[in-house]
C-alpha cells in the first residue's frame, strides 16, 4: 500500500487534519488502520483511493464515494500535450490530428496516455509521428487478428516495450523478479545487472554508468517510475506500476526470462503450498528466479532437476514473520546452484553461520546479506574471487558478527559494505590492501584494520571510516602521492576523542579532487576552514558533534553549490546569520540540537532555493528565524521537539509553505 503525503500539526491542543491513504486493497486493511484515527475529531477528514467500490462503503456508509472516469477525447489530449516534447514552432493541424488519433487508442486511460508520451520523446518530426501512428494501428489489428484479447490497454502499454532498445529490454524484465508494489533500491538494481551481465562495460565507459544511464531511460519513457529522490535529486529507487508490472511479467513469462514462485502464502493467486518444506518445480530452463517465502514456510529444498542448471539469479524475499530459524535450509541451496551470479538473502532472521557451501558458488558476482542475522561467516566465502559486490550490511540483535580475514582474495570487489560492528576471525585486523579495484567501502571501523592500507585502494569512490581516534590518522592518505585522492568522490569520517584542527581538514580538501561532493564529519572541530579551502562541486555537507564557536553559516553560506547542509550538534553559540546571497543551491537544511542557539536571522536574498527545512532541538529558540516567512521556494517544513512559543509562531507567520508537521519540547 502506498501513503501519500500527511499534512499535519501536532501539539497540545487538538488540531484538524486531512489524512490521505492511496490504494486500499481489502477490508481488512481498512479495519487494522483504523484505530489509528481519531474518527470523530471535528472538522478532520479521511480521503482514501480503491479499487473496490465495497471496500470504499466499507470505510463509511455515509461517506461520499467518487468513482473516476475515463478521460474523453479533448482531456485525453490535454494531458499528453502536457507531457509530450513537441516542435518549438508549435503544433498544426496535421499534428493534432495524429496525436488524437494515438490518445484515442488509449482508451482514456491517464496512464496509457503517459506511456504513449514515453514512446514519443525523441520523436520530433510529423513524419516520424506519422510512422508511430500507423504501428499502433497495425499492432492493433494484428494482435486482435492473433486472438491476443488481453485488453486495449495492455495492448497500448505493451507499445513501449517493443518501441525499446534490444539492451534495455532485459534491464526493465529484471524488475519483474521484485515483490509487487516494492521500491527497488537503484544502487542494488544497477550492481544486480551488471553482475548479471545484462549490463557490460563499453569502451572506456564503466558498466555502473552505462546502466544508471540504462534505467534514466527507462524513466523517461515512463515504463519504470522513480520512488524516492534523495536530497541531491539522485534517483534512490524506483518501482513499476500494477500495470506496467503485469506487462513485465507477461512478456518474461513469454521469453522464459524469469518466474517467481510463492510459498506459504496462503492468499497467493499463483501457487499455493499447504506442507512447509516444498520443493519447487518450475517448467523450462532458468535463468532467474524470485522465491517468496511466507509466514507458513520453515524452509525450503530445491530439486535436483535439469532446469535450475543454468539459473543466474536467485532472489529470496521472506515474510516478516516467516520461521526458518537456522541457515541449514540454506546448505542445499548453496549445493545445487553452481552457476548463480546474483545470490540476494536479504532480511532473514535466522541463527548460526551461513553454511560453508557458500564457497563453492565460484562464479558469484553479487552477495547480499543486508538486514539478516548471521553471527559468523565461512572461511569458504574467501573462495567467491569474482565478487564484485559483498552486502555484510546486517541486523544485529545484541550481538557482534564474526567475519574471516578472507577478503583480500576477492580481487575484482567493486563494493563492499560491512556491518557496524564485528569482529575479524584469524588476524586482528581486516586486510583490504589487494582490493585494488574497490570503489566503495562501507563502515570501516579503523580499530579493525589498518588505515595505512587505504592508499593501496587507488579505485577508492565512496569511503565511511568509523571509529578513529584522530583525524591525523588520515594524514598518510593526504600526504601520499598515491593517486586515491583523484578517485575519492564521498567522504565520511567519525572521530572518537579528538578535536579536528582546521590546518588538517584545509590539507585534506586541498589534496581532494575537484570532484569531490561530499563529505560528513562526525567529531569535534576546530574551526572551518576558509570558504576558498572547500572543493567546489561540494553538494552535501554533514557536520556532527562539531562543537564550533563561531557562526558556521559565516563560511558554508560562501559554498556555490551546496545543495544539502545537515548540521547536528555543531554550533555551541547564541546567534546565527544567513547574510544575503548566501547559500545560492541549498535545497535542504537540517538544523539538530543546538543548546545555545537564541536568535536566527536570514537575511532577504539568502537561501533563495531553499525547499526542505528541519529544525530540531533548539531548545532556547523562543522565536522564529527573522525572514522565514519570505522564503517563497520552501515548500517543506519540520519542527520537531521545539517550544511552545516557537511552534505557535510558525502557525500565524508561515503559512505559504505546502507541508508543515510541528512538536513541541514535552
């Protein structure tokens, strides 16, 4: 189920809300959310979306029922005129007259239409809208003449997928492997296809670039939309619509390209199992396969059959509540699939150590264990030298993971992500030193190895250190004529104890690459370096802990293209100044736990991009920033855990900003 924004102001005294739930499949789902509303309150509305007029009589007998209809012809246009390119010199007869013709095949269906404008991008010409037009027609005509009866609609959907480039046609088939209704993680989707194969280096290009290009299309032609945004505006996952989906797994079923099995689900439409350990039996050779485990199942064993000898992927999605309780289950697994490039056993909470079997999955490329409970790992897992992505990500319960000092044999690693906390089985300290094609590194914790051998990992983009004594430590880094530095993109430290000196920080952002664009310090500093001193493609800063006695937004207001500023625990002063023409990018300012802070003025011309602002914990700020209320472009505002008089003068004195949610100090 998909939840649409919450407008909504929390304080002491009752407030009137508008509360908005998308997509309400049963009445059940009604019943279990209910309590949660203070049905009642006076003034307060409900809006939920259905496709189930019962389920919407459910909700309210009283209520009033909406029930959407198709767009007619002139809507129809409308909306793709909207969203379509066309020529800068505007459209004529001819034009229109074509574009009705297409929309009309749409059935009035607003996505149908949006597909349809998907299909049309780069297609600027009449002639060329002339050609479109004439397949759709055709493909109607044949698809009808083939007794292919799946709907006009899917039929216009199923456009876009034969209008693809022959590379991105398994990439958009792969998300067919993913849970209905599941935001994908773009990060884990692109290193899934290159893993695969599905996505290759060309040229001098790297194959991570080629394929975040790859799903970048894919958006544009509106086959595959986009979940969330971080902060930057990167794409951090994406998902496909009900729609879109049925069309994925229609055509994957067609090319054997993939199947999804179901165990345990006892409400399932596609296959139901009433024993608990099942085996599964799938028609045709595999190359991918997603297994849903569901609350039912406490385990699962593979045949040993002719169609899982050349399976690629294998995906586990298990319920929350499912009751496999060791990793044994998992022993035949790791036996019977030997040619498995892509292994994903993500959130299982089982006991034990992951079986050593695990080393004989020679050819494997991608290894996620994030979010499962594994108290230690094999030696064997040393064996898999062709990972280039390794998810030790895992969700600890009150206790501390083993991992073997085994990873300096895994020499095409690209990525490696370790937990918060472990220990390292057979040596002190984790080696990393051959990794020389590693390009992120994850939650390192400096007491576990040895910082020195970072200068080896020239390939270095992404680096987050946990745990240093000292920033010093990182002097070898920066004062190495070893080229990391040229590659490092993305920095984040935390020190324990000591106090980072500005003359360090100034030495590490000068030997930084132009490129570099962002970094996070967690630890006290100091003094912030002179604006001239930061790199200037930086577009994320996060500083906790900083302790600065000076007014931070004298120097990081100079930043040209800040465009994320997080700030927690960092200023220990009264007053604090944003002067005019400071931050010209920033899109986001995060303002946490400033005990001293008084008085905040934002002068006019300041923030003029601002969109997203939190303020948290500034418990001696009695009035609102002087020159909020003129920020037109902000559209998003958090107040959390203020007083009193703070949040009741957001109330009065901003009231042009869309989203506002307020607490105040209990």
């Amino acid at each position: 189920m998909k939840s649409l924004p919450v407008v909504s102001m929390n304080s002491k005294k009752k407030q009137k809300s508008l509360v908005i739930l998308d997509d309400i499949w049963t009445k059940q789902a009604w019943d279990s959310l209910k309590p949660a509303f203070p049905i009642g309150n006076g003034g307060s509305k409900i809006i939920i979306t259905t496709r189930n007029k019962d389920v919407a009589i459910h909700v309210d007998t009283q209520g009033l029922v909406h029930e959407p209809q198709c767009l007619n012809l002139d809507q129809s246009w409308e909306l793709l005129k909207k969203k379509a390119m066309f020529p800068e010199r505007g459209l004529d007869f001819a034009w229109e007259n074509l574009g009705k013709q297409m929309v009309g095949i749409c059935g009035g269906l607003p996505l149908a239409i949006i597909t349809l404008r998907g299909l049309l991008p780069k297609k600027r010409r009449l002639k060329e809208w002339e050609m479109m037009c004439r397949n759709i027609n055709l493909y109607l005509r044949s698809g009808k003449r083939h007794g292919e009866e799946n709907g006009l609609i899917s039929e216009v959907l199923a456009l876009s997928y034969y209008d693809l480039p022959y590379q991105l046609k398994p990439c958009f088939l792969y998300l067919g492997l993913f849970p209905k209704d599941t935001e994908v993680s773009t990060k884990k989707l692109i290193q899934m296809w290159v893993a695969e194969g599905i996505v290759t280096s060309m040229n001098e290009e790297k194959a991570e670039d080629i394929a975040e290009r790859y799903l970048g299309e894919l958006i544009d032609r509106c086959m595959v939309e986009v979940g969330a945004r971080s902060l930057t505006g990167r794409v951090k996952t994406c998902r496909l619509h009900d729609l879109m989906r049925d069309l994925c797994l229609l055509k994957a079923k067609e090319q054997s390209f993939l199947q999804g099995i179901h165990l345990g689900h006892e409400k399932e439409p596609i296959t139901v199992f009433s024993s608990s350990m099942v085996p599964v039996m799938p028609t045709g050779k595999l190359r991918r396969l997603s297994i849903f485990l569901g609350e039912h199942v406490d385990g699962f064993v593979p045949p040993k059959n002719e169609n899982f000898s050349r399976l690629r992927s294998l995906l586990f999605f298990n319920a929350k509540d499912c009751r496999i309780r060791d990793w044994q289950w998992a022993k035949p697994v790791l036996e019977e699939f030997k040619l498995l490039r892509v292994l994903h056993l993500e959130g299982f909470k089982t006991e034990g150590e992951l079986p050593k079997t695990i080393g004989s999955l020679i050819h494997l490329r991608y290894l996620s264990l994030k979010n499962s409970s594994i108290r230690s790992l094999p030696s064997s897992i040393g064996n898999l030298g062709c990972l280039r992505t390794l998810d030790l990500s895992f969700a600890l319960e009150g206790y501390v993971p083993k991992i073997p000092n085994v990873m300096l044999k895994m020499l095409q690693l690209r990525h490696l992500y370790l937990p918060s906390k472990f220990t390292v089985t057979g040596a002190t300290k984790l080696r990393l030193s051959d990794l020389c094609h590693l390009e992120t590194l994850s939650l390192l914790d400096a007491r576990k190895s040895n910082v020195k051998e970072l200068v080896k990992l020239t390939s270095l983009r992404k680096l987050e250190i946990v745990s240093l004594e000292s920033f010093e430590e990182l002097e070898v880094i920066f004062n190495s004529p070893s080229p990391i530095l040229n590659s490092l993109r993305s920095l984040s430290v935390e020190i324990l104890d000591d106090r980072v000196e500005e003359g360090n920080l100034t030495q590490f952002l000068q030997a930084c690459h132009n490129d570099f664009y962002r970094l996070s310090i967690d630890g006290a500093l100091s003094k912030l370096p002179d604006p001239s001193k930061f790199k200037p493609n930086l577009s994320k800063l996060r500083l906790s802990k900083s302790k600065l006695l000076n007014d931070p937004m004298t120097t990081l207001g100079k930043l040209p293209h800040l465009k994320v500023l997080e700030l927690g625990d960092a200023y220990d002063g009264k007053k604090m100044v944003c002067s005019c023409e400071d931050f010209p990018q920033l899109n986001s300012l995060f303002i946490s736990d400033f005990p001293k802070l008084e008085e905040w003025t934002i002068n006019a011309g300041s923030l003029p991009n601002l969109f997203n602002l939190k303020i948290r914990q500034c418990e001696q700020m009695e009035r609102i920033p002087n020159g909020l209320n003129l920020i037109a472009t902000l559209q998003k505002l958090e107040i959390i855990w203020m007083p009193e008089a703070f949040v009741n003068m957001i109330k009065v004195e901003v009231q042009h900003v869309h989203s506002i949610s307020l607490s105040i100090v209990e």
